[in-house]
C-alpha cells in the first residue's frame, strides 16, 4: 500500500506540509514507544527485566535499533539461561521419611533431579552426587521431573555414571521419558546386567535395588 500510494498519489503527497508529516511521525513514535507498558515494566519488574530493558532502551536512542534488538536478545538468553540453572537442582531424598522408601535396604541412596539438564545446569544439578559415601552400594535417581536433556547433560550425567561404575556404585535412573532413554542409547548409555538400569516406576526401582542388596 505505501508503494501504491508513493507511486500512484506522489503528486498529491508533495503537497502534505512536512510539519504535518513530522506530526504524524511524532504520533506514529509514541505509539511505538508503548510508554505506559515501558513505565508499568519499571515499576513492577523484576531487576534483571529491568536492567536489560533499560539497556535496549539507551543503545536504541544513543545509537541504533539494530545493535540495540541483538544486545536485548543476547541479555535475555544468558539471563533465561541463569534462572534455567537455578531452578535445576539434586537432592537426597530422606528414605527415613518418605513412607514409600523406608522398606529400602541399608546401602541405597535416592537422590531426586528436578529441573532440565541443559549446559547451564547439568554440571551444577549433578555435582552434589558425587559424594564419597562408602556404604552407598545403589543410587537411584528420580528423573520424573527432568522435562529435557541437551548433550552437555548427557555428557555430564555419562561421567557420573563412569565415576559410580569405578566406585562399584550400581545406579536405577527412575522416569526418564522415552526421548531421553533412546538419546542416552544413542550417546552409548546402555543398561547393564547388574551395574545400571532404566526403570519407568519407582517400586518398580525399589524392588530392583533389594534384589542387588540382597
């Protein structure tokens, strides 16, 4: 339409007062700014939202809209990335507590993993396994709430693995989706005879982790 408009109605279009064209672009400006939404955003966001809008909003006036939309894209991941890492987390489970487990055999740790194993988080979520407790002979880890894996996860879950097979620790990994079983499959992560087992159900991992213990 504007091509139409400047082609077919240039004659008419000369005629238009440019301060009637710089009103119109001033309208146009301010509609664009959404500066009730910019206010609104200042008051009520959280610090981080606030810092990047701040920062697209001085790059755009000092300098461009292009440099200033490929900063704010760039600031919003890394900052997506860190609240991602934050809410990814392990923790042990008290088998003591939980009527579920309290039937579990001496030597079994449960250790439940909630949040996506990505390369901001995996390293982090999985570090706290890695404990130098003699008496663990079985881990199981509770996936049920681990929604996505990317390779930095698989990476980092097959050196636990590798370091729980050299401690002579036998692991269940408990809910894992199907995606994610046949991504470890193809990673190479394959189940083993007496040493490492996928398991759809935690009885199902209970019963296997007192068939090991004996």
């Amino acid at each position: 339409m504007v091509l139409l408009a400047v082609i077919a109605l240039a004659g008419v279009l000369g005629l238009v007062p440019m301060a009637a064209l710089a009103a119109l672009l001033f309208i146009i400006a301010w509609n664009m700014s959404e500066a009730r939404h910019f206010v609104r955003t200042l008051r009520s966001a959280p610090f981080d939202d606030v810092a990047i809008l701040v920062t697209c909003f001085g790059l755009t006036v000092i300098f461009d809209m292009v440099l200033a939309v490929g900063v704010g894209i760039a600031l919003a991941a890394a900052l997506f990335i860190r609240r991602m890492a934050l809410l990814t987390q392990s923790d042990r489970v008290d088998t003591r507590r939980d009527i579920s487990l309290v039937t579990l055999p001496d030597g079994v740790a449960v250790y439940n993993i909630d949040g996506p194993l990505f390369f901001g988080a995996a390293e982090k979520a999985l570090a706290s396994l890695r404990v130098a407790d003699p008496t663990i002979k079985t881990l199981i880890l509770d996936m049920h709430d681990v929604p996505s894996m990317d390779v930095t996860g698989i990476m980092a879950l097959e050196a636990l693995l590798d370091d729980m097979a050299r401690d002579n620790v036998r692991v269940i990994l408990v809910g894992l989706k199907a995606r994610m079983i046949l991504k470890l499959r193809r990673a190479g992560i394959h189940k083993v005879p007496g040493q490492r087992l996928y398991c759809q159900h935690m009885t199902q991992a209970i019963k296997v982790a007192r068939r090991w213990q004996g």
